[in-house]
C-alpha cells in the first residue's frame, strides 16, 4: 500500500482528478434553467432585428443604447413575452405539421442566407451597367402643367354647359386671360383648379380618361375646348407639356443605386440556396415522373 502511494503517477492521476473535479463544479460555464429565460443586450439587438426585418448591428446598437429605462423595460417585456408563448408552443410541439410556421422558417433562413450573403456597393461603371440594362422602369411618364374653367353639367344641363363653354373660349383668347386668372370664371370644380406637372394617370383620375387622353393633341399658352369630363366641359389651357423620357442616372441615382442592391441580394440568395440544395438528395415518386 506504502508503495502504491508512493507512485509518482498515482498522484499525477489524483492531481488531474482534483482539477477536473474543481472546473466541472466551479469552472464549468453553467447552462440557464429551462424556466429562466435570459435577457441580456445582444438578445434585445437580436429582437430588434428580426421584428424590424433588417441585420444592422451598429444601427440597432445605437437605437438601444439611446433608449430611455421605460423604453428599454418595455421592449424587455415584449421579448419576454414572445420567448414565454414560444418556449410553450415549443414545449407543446405546435410548430409540427403547421404550414405557417413552417414558411416564417424558411423566411428566417431566407434572412439568415442574406446576412451570411453581404453585397457590395456598386462602382459608378456597375451602376452606370446595371441603368444602362433597366432603364425603362426609370421612365418618367408625360406630364402637364394647366388650368382650366368648368362648366357643369349637373348644374347647367350638359347641353347648355357645352354651348356656354364654346361662348367663353372665344371671350378668353380675345381677352388674353392667362394661367393665374382662370379661378375668376366658370363654376366650381370638385378637385383643383390648377394641375401642376401631373402625370396622365393622375389627371384620368380627375377628369376621365377621354379627357386626359386630349392633353395630347391640344396646343400650349392658348385656351382649348371645351372638352368633355365625367363631370361637365372645360376650357383648358396648357402652361407646359413633358414628354416621357428617361433621366440621365445622376437625377435617379439613389433609387437606381437601391434597386442594384436589392437585386443583387436576391442574386446572392439564389445562389446560396442553390449551393444549400447541393446537401439534399431529391427521390420524386415514380408516379410523378411518368408521363401521364
């Protein structure tokens, strides 16, 4: 026994014991209780995240950290109660066979393979490539600056209200009445009296289609009509007219700056979701791959 004690190896097994006991018991980072649900900056800055959609760490770090105590108690309390109803649901297995569940995952993934996938800021010969290949969704549609007298028909009867209007045409080009004193004649319109670069689409809105599709064929700085609306006849006199066109890329280049990245995070998803299938075998029922 005198000699077994005596071993030196003995002791080096002994010491090892000793110092592996004493970190298991001490030393070992301990795991949160089931029912302890641990609420610390980066589990908030997670939080944030998700619930807005977007992965800026330094963006959200400064939200929080200029938070008031009631808006960050607050915001504690609404994790909570999130991670409360999911430990539950999860404990109780409600996330199998449900669909909705099962799509917010992906989604999840979706976001995940996003923020692992980060994209560049395009050079300006990239961006100057990426306008060159999509420039009609930046055409700018035609747009007119006019004013215009009205005459109702409800009012007038859509007869009188047309002769009235051919009777005033004649007395405001000979009296040369311009732009800023249409307001003085004619009736009431229910929109605006003055329309300021606006787009067709927003004048049909207003007036019709029949009538906006007159703009065009009408001449500048003189009173035309009077031209039918859903709602009567008008005098119409057009300050300026737009034609679509494209803008150069320096009056667009943030929106087309936007939209580079946005595609190119939807390239970068694909193509990580591409290389995430690669780890799958696909077996389709030989039911599906005949012919029918």
């Amino acid at each position: 026994m005198k000699r077994l004690l005596a071993e030196p190896l003995l002791h080096f097994a002994v010491l090892g014991g000793l110092v592996y006991g004493s970190w298991a018991a001490f030393g070992k980072p301990s795991e949160p209780a089931a029912d302890v649900i641990v609420v610390d900056e980066q589990t908030l800055l997670n939080h944030m995240q998700y619930r807005a959609k977007a992965f800026e760490p330094e963006y959200f770090s400064a939200q929080l950290a200029a938070m008031d105590p009631a808006g960050r108690q607050q915001l504690i309390d609404e994790y909570v109660r999130e991670e409360s109803l999911y430990r539950e649901a999860e404990a109780l297995n409600l996330a199998a066979g449900d669909y909705v569940i099962k799509l917010r995952m992906i989604q999840k993934m979706e976001y995940l393979l996003e923020d692992l996938n980060p994209v560049a800021a395009p050079d300006a010969a990239e961006l100057e490539r990426y306008f060159a290949a999509h420039q009609e969704q930046y055409r700018v549609a035609d747009s007119w600056t006019f004013t215009h007298v009205f005459f109702d028909a409800e009012a007038r009867g859509d007869e009188a209200a047309r002769e009235q209007g051919k009777a005033a045409l004649v007395r405001l080009n000979a009296d040369q009445v311009n732009f800023s004193a249409a307001v003085e004649h004619g009736d009431r319109f229910p929109f605006l009296q003055n329309y300021v670069e606006r787009t067709g689409d927003y004048i049909a809105d207003h007036f019709g289609q029949d009538f906006a599709n007159r703009l065009r064929d009408l001449p500048l700085a003189q009173w035309s009509g009077p031209i039918k609306s859903q709602y009567g006849h008008h005098l119409v006199y057009i300050a300026t007219h737009a034609p679509a066109q494209v803008p150069a890329l320096a009056e667009v280049r943030g929106q087309v700056e936007q939209d580079y990245l946005r595609d190119a995070h939807t390239q970068a998803q694909e193509r990580a979701i591409a290389e995430l299938r690669k780890s799958y075998r696909v077996q389709v029922a030989e039911s599906l791959s005949s012919p029918r």
